[in-house]
C-alpha cells in the first residue's frame, strides 16, 4: 500500500529546507528515472525524442537527454522559448556535449512528453494541443515525465492529452494520476525517488494505493473447526435471481461457511447453496440488492434487514430505496455501500439532497468520495470505476488493478458475495470492501481467455486460485 498526495510542493519544499537539496538535485533524480524507464525498455542505440516544455518539466527533460546520449540516438525538440532558469542551465549543459535540438517532430523509437508535468491547471493553447496532436499520431514507445501534458493538476483530461504507455511519476504518486477518465492516457505508474527514499519524502496522508501484495485471503489453517467457524452468509435473492445466485456463489467459494439464498419462490440453484424464505436465526452477515427489484414488501426487508445488528452489504436494486437508505444511514452496524457512478449519483441525491451529473461526478470522484465518507464516517464507500474508490472515516484506498474484462453484467455481483463471505466470516467492513475488491480485480487479471468473453463463472474460478503474494 501506498501513500497519494494532492500534489508535491510541500515535500519537495522539505527536500530543500530540512535536507538541504537542491532543486538541481532533485531534477537529476528525475532525469535518472526516466533513463533508466527507458533503458529498461529500449535496446540501445533506439532513437529517443524528447519533447521539452519550457519550465522545469522541460528541464527533466534536456537533462535526460544528456544521460541517454552516449547510448542511444537522442533527439532535443524545444517547441517552446525556455522560461525556468533551469531549463535554461539544462540546455547549456546538454548543447556542450553536443546533443541535438530537431526543429520539428522526429519520428523515433521511443517519444518522451517532458511539456508541462504535475502542475498544470486551466485550458491547453492551441500550439500545444496541435502539438499532441501530432505525438499522438506517432508509433514509437511514449513515456511521461510525471503526468501526461493534456491532465491538469486534479486529473482532469482538456480536449486532447499525451497517450503515455508510461507514465513516470515523481517522488510520490500524485490524486491526478488516478481519475477514471485520465487512466488510458496514463498507462503503467513507475514512481521513482528523488534524492531521499520515499519514506523521508513523504508525509502523513489520508489517500492510499493499494498493490497486489495488499491482498489477504481467508485463512483456514485451524484444523478443529467446522462450518459454523466460517459463519453464515445470506443473500436475498431478488426479481433477476441470476444476479443473486451468482453473488451466493461467490460467498461460498470465497469461504463462507454457509451460504443460504433468502427468496420468496423455491427455485433451482446449486446443490451447495441452501433457501429458505426468511433471514435464518445463525447469519452473520448479509447482502441485497443484486437483481432485487420490487421483490420483496418494505415491511419484510425492515423486520429481517434493516432491524437487525448484522453486517450488510448494499448493491444494486437496494441502492435506490429511499425507505431503506434512511434506516441504512441512521443505524451503527456495519455497512458496505458498493455503487457504480451512475447509482451514486441517484444515492448522494436521495442522501444529501444534491443533484449532480454523471460528468461532474466522474471529474471529482475523489471529492464526492470524500465527502460521503464525512457525512457517513460509519459507512464504508465503494464507489465502482475503471480505479475503484473505497472510503471510510475520510480515508481513502484506490484500487487500480481493474480491466475491461469486468466490464460486463454479473461482475458487481460476484464482488458484492465477495465482500459478504468476508463480513460472514468476521471481518470488519473496511477490510472485507478492500479485500474482496482486490480479489475480483486480481481474478480478473488472471483469467486468460479473451479479454471480451470473461464471464462471472469464470472469474469465480480465478478467484478461487488467487494466492497471498
């Protein structure tokens, strides 16, 4: 797991006042990491463009030139009058070893986008978007000093953005590289140190990423136990029963001890799942909503959901009953709420009495994250995305590990069963959302099919052979 910062100045600022750096050391770190991404990519001899903007961003940019010029073909287009001081002092220094400034777009092996970096807010001038228009159009490996040119310092995509393949971030991962809509211009996150380890760099904060080996699975190594141990998971099977069935399924390969569908009508499911047609006396935990419906009279679900103390899981359907929703938000137990952009808008309507649009929320994800967590501090968030959001107590974990295998019906199903296997068997809230989201996103990864024909009994499968890295 990882720290995430709102941006870096203040502990950049650190890295001059209590390390006495200097900024020209900081930006020789930089430069080393972007070497040695490419390094690590490239064979020598490639042909390296770099783009260099006219601030310090362009300044990383002609002292990486000077580290790669001896091993490969480096080319230095300045489409811009230098303005920094160090940019400045970086081009005397790469002109004296004689590296070459282009005057126009080279068509190269590897394109590195040094124009702008982290600390970018407003609108693109038109020069720079015909710009990347341009780069974008190349077919050359492209790499990113810190933040692609086009996202500005809140992960905010202009009209167009650099489409990176990497993205090399500097000295701590930045909120603006985690929005949904900035992820495929993003590509793969190398964070790299600048001067001091990570540990001394960073402060204390409330945003963290979490990594595959963030993942624990539920442990069965006592040999005196029985299925009671691993308690008792119930899922209320809804109007689209596929939904729920598949959910149940999920609980019971993810280790629930008992996993029982609660529905009105006796239907056909796994001889492994249990029915019954109300909330059985032994459940630990519970899950609705998926596939739901008008199924069942608000009467039924406020004797055996919301009047009770165990721990709930709320999806889907569920999401979008004002009847629930407020018994939800005046109660302690512990609650899952796992929506996707377009029921969090109809839930923080229904909750906060703000109206917002499916764009406004996608551009401020992590602000609306932040403020459900400080309207309902006892409730754990998961706000569903290309980077998932979990929130509780105004703490925030971002799960990056998703892909477009899970873009498809059943996925939301299987992690809200996920999740309620892990409530069932005693995990806290917080833990059981980020546990079963990494599970999903990890099984999903594994799966080896075609990234189109993924379906929820497959990645049921793949969950079932994860391992603790």
């Amino acid at each position: 797991m990882q720290k995430v910062f709102s941006h870096c100045k203040k502990l950049d600022t650190k890295c001059y006042e209590t390390y006495h750096l200097s900024e020209d050391i900081l930006m020789e770190h930089a430069a080393l990491g972007l070497a040695q991404a490419i390094r690590s990519r490239a064979k020598k001899g490639a042909s390296v463009l770099i783009v260099a903007g006219k601030g310090n961003n362009g300044a990383d940019g002609i002292a990486l030139a000077r580290l790669l010029q001896d091993d490969f073909i480096v080319r230095l287009f300045l489409p811009f009058e230098l303005k920094s001081d160090m940019a400045k002092l970086q081009l005397k220094r790469a002109q004296a070893l004689g590296i070459v400034v282009v005057t126009d777009i080279i068509s190269s092996d590897v394109v590195v986008d040094c124009i702008l970096g982290s600390g970018f807010e407003g609108e693109l001038d038109t020069p720079t978007c015909e710009l990347l228009g341009q780069l974008n159009t190349l077919e050359a490996l492209k790499i990113v000093c810190d933040i692609p040119t086009g996202i500005d310092i809140h992960g905010r995509l202009s009209p167009i953005a650099f489409d990176a393949d990497i993205t090399v971030t500097m000295g701590a991962y930045k909120e603006a590289l985690f929005l949904d809509m900035a992820k495929d211009s993003i590509g793969e996150i190398i964070k790299v140190d600048l001067g001091v380890d990570s540990a001394l760099y960073e402060d204390a904060s409330d945003l963290f990423l979490l990594e595959a080996d963030d993942l624990r699975l539920p442990s069965r190594k006592e040999s005196s136990t029985h299925k009671g141990t691993f308690g008792h998971a119930v899922i209320f099977c809804g109007e689209k029963e596929g939904a729920g069935i598949i959910s149940a399924e999920a609980a019971y390969r993810f280790g629930a001890g008992l996993t029982t569908l609660v529905m009105r009508d006796k239907l056909t499911i796994p001889p492994y799942l249990m029915h019954a047609y109300s909330l059985p006396h032994n459940t630990t935990a519970i899950a609705i909503g998926m596939g739901l419906g008008n199924h069942f009279e608000e009467s039924f679900l406020d004797k055996y959901i919301a009047s009770n103390p165990l721990p709930l899981v709320i999806d889907a359907d569920a999401l979008y009953s004002p009847e629930l929703l407020k018994l939800f938000t005046k109660t302690k137990k512990p609650i899952v709420m796992t929506p996707h952009p377009k029921e969090f808008i109809y839930l923080w309507k229904a909750l906060s009495g703000e109206e917002i649009t499916l764009e406004h929320l996608q551009a401020n994800r992590f602000e609306y994250a932040k403020k459900f967590s400080q309207k309902f501090p006892d409730i754990v968030l998961v706000l569903k995305g290309a980077n998932t959001l979990i929130a509780k107590n105004e703490k925030l974990y971002i799960n990056t590990l998703g892909s477009a295998k899970l873009s498809k019906g059943g996925s939301g199903d299987v992690l809200s069963g996920l999740i309620v296997a892990l409530l069932a068997q005693g995990y806290d809230a917080l833990d059981a959302a980020i546990q079963g989201c990494l599970a999903l996103t990890l099984g999903a990864r594994n799966y080896k099919g075609a990234s189109y024909a993924m379906s929820s009994v497959d990645l049921i499968e793949q969950i079932t052979f994860l391992e603790n890295v």
